[in-house]
C-alpha cells in the first residue's frame, strides 16, 4: 500500500508540474517590460565598445552611420600598425606607454596584496596595543574621497623627491583600506579551530598565515587584485600629477591617450590605441570572471 500510495503521489506531482500555468497577463506586460528594459540596459552598455571595435578597422575618413551603415566598406589594420610601430604626434610611443602601465599595475597589486592581507590578519586575529584606534583610522580612510587630498599628495611627493620617478605611481596606492576590510571580514569568517589546531602543532604566526590563511583567501585576493590592476590601468589624473613629461620615461596609457586627443592626432589613430589599451583589462576580466563574481556574493553577504 505504501509504496503504490508513494507512486500515485509521485505520478500526481508530475502531472502538475507538467500541467500548463493559466495565461496570466498581467505577469506578460510585466515580464515583457522587464526584459525591454533588460536589452535596452545590454544594448546602451555594449555600443560604445562595438563603435569603438568597428573604428578601430575603419579609414579615418569613415563617418558611423554615412549611408545608413556602422561597417566601412574597407577595414583595414593600418590604424593598429601606425599606433603599434610608427611614430606619434608629438614623439609619443604607444607600446612603451603599456610595457611602463603593465609594470606598475602588476608591480602595486603584488606589493599592495602583501600590505594588505598582513594588516588584515592582524586586525582579525591577533590582538596588540592600539588597535582599536588603528582600525577606526583604516575605516575613516575608505570615506575621503580620493581627490580631496591629492593636492597634499603631490607636494609631499615632490618633497621627498618622488616625483617623475616610478616609485610615485606605485606607493601611494598600496595600502587601501577597502583592501584591508574586506580581507579582515573574510579572515574573521574563516573557522578559528584551523588556526587552534595549527598552534596546538606548534606552528607561528607567521606560517599560519602563510600556510593556511593565503591558500584559503584566493578569491578574495582575485577581487582585490583586478580592483588594483584596473584602478593603476585606468588611471590619469595621478600620473598626469606627478609625471611631467608623457613622451619618455614612465608616461602611463592613459596620459598617452589623453595626449593624442590634445595633439589632434587622427581620430582612427585615437581609438585604434585605446582599442588596444582596453585588451589586457579585458583579458584579465574573462580568466577570472568565476572569482569576481564569486566574490560579489562573499561582499554581499560580508
């Protein structure tokens, strides 16, 4: 009886799952407005990055929408090849500009990652003399806006002799006190009987975390990680700053960028070059979009 009573009931449950739902229309407009609203928001944030790749392969003479089309006639690679290989206005050199970004992104988020997740994990775990007010300093950071205090920044800069050198585009960003809360939260949510049993095995502090605390966090060091490199990527106002002269030395992608406009270079040169700036963040987004998304779900519930 049990089990031809247990079949019945599943058979009654398949029939309504099965069963078609009555036509509701209130629910369609609602649904169907939804979704408009959904590919309006899709379209509206994907065009400038389509315009920007259909430019990229036009002449310069192309005009976007000249007899009702967005595709030239005749792509060409020419744009890529000028901003690649020959000279700019203004002596300009596009490649060097990406080798000098790239070794400034990296070079911040290893060192920044190191300060960070230290000062994270002796907030959430170790207890020292002035910590309390050490912590509320950190947190205060997170709400002055960066832009305030970047005049005082320069001259202090400039006071230690900083200035035009590598080194300014790659200290003042290190310690981020988003960084060092939300490792501290995520720290303090790691189970305390991991670090118990390891102390129990006589294991420092210091390998504790090494060992245990670093292998655990890598989706949060994923999120912090392409926060930093994209922040020193797609920076201006900074280098623009603190490094004088775009043509040599560290000039950053974006200064570079800025600087063709203002040397009315051709428009197709313009967006040939920051079609290749955005290649790296792109590149660097699609290996880690898992962890970033992921790691939205870990701030949320954080």
């Amino acid at each position: 009886m049990n089990n031809n009573t247990h079949v019945v009931d599943t058979a009654t449950l398949l029939e309504k799952a099965n069963a078609k739902k009555p036509f509701n229309l209130k629910r369609f407009i609602i649904r169907t407005i939804e979704s408009i609203f959904v590919v309006l928001g899709i379209l509206i944030i994907l065009f400038p990055i389509f315009w920007i790749v259909v430019r990229s392969f036009a002449p310069n003479d192309f005009i976007p929408l000249d007899e009702w089309t967005f595709f030239p006639q005749n792509p060409t690679l020419d744009n890529f090849k000028a901003v690649l290989f020959e000279p700019l206005k203004g002596g300009y050199n596009l490649p060097r500009a990406l080798f000098w970004t790239l070794i400034v992104s990296v070079v911040s988020v290893v060192l920044g990652l190191v300060i960070m997740m230290t000062a994270a994990f002796a907030f959430a775990r170790l207890e020292f003399r002035g910590k309390g007010v050490l912590w509320w300093y950190t947190i205060i950071t997170m709400f002055i806006p960066g832009i305030a205090v970047n005049l005082t920044s320069v001259f202090l800069v400039d006071l230690i002799g900083l200035k035009d050198t590598l080194w300014v585009l790659i200290l003042p960003g290190l310690a981020g006190g988003y960084g060092i809360f939300f490792f501290r939260q995520f720290f303090l949510g790691l189970p305390s009987s991991l670090e118990e049993a390891a102390m129990i095995d006589g294991c420092p502090v210091f390998q504790i975390f090494l060992k245990i605390f670093v292998p655990m966090s890598i989706t949060p060091i994923v999120i912090i990680a392409t926060r930093m490199f994209n922040g020193h990527w797609n920076s201006y106002l900074w280098p623009a700053l603190t490094i004088r002269d775009r043509r040599e030395d560290f000039a950053q992608v974006m200064q570079l960028l800025a600087a063709l406009k203002d040397g009315k270079e051709d428009t197709a040169y313009i967006i040939a070059a920051t079609m290749v700036s955005i290649i790296i963040p792109i590149i660097l987004f699609a290996l880690n979009q898992k962890r970033i998304v992921s790691g939205i779900a870990i701030s949320g519930m954080k």
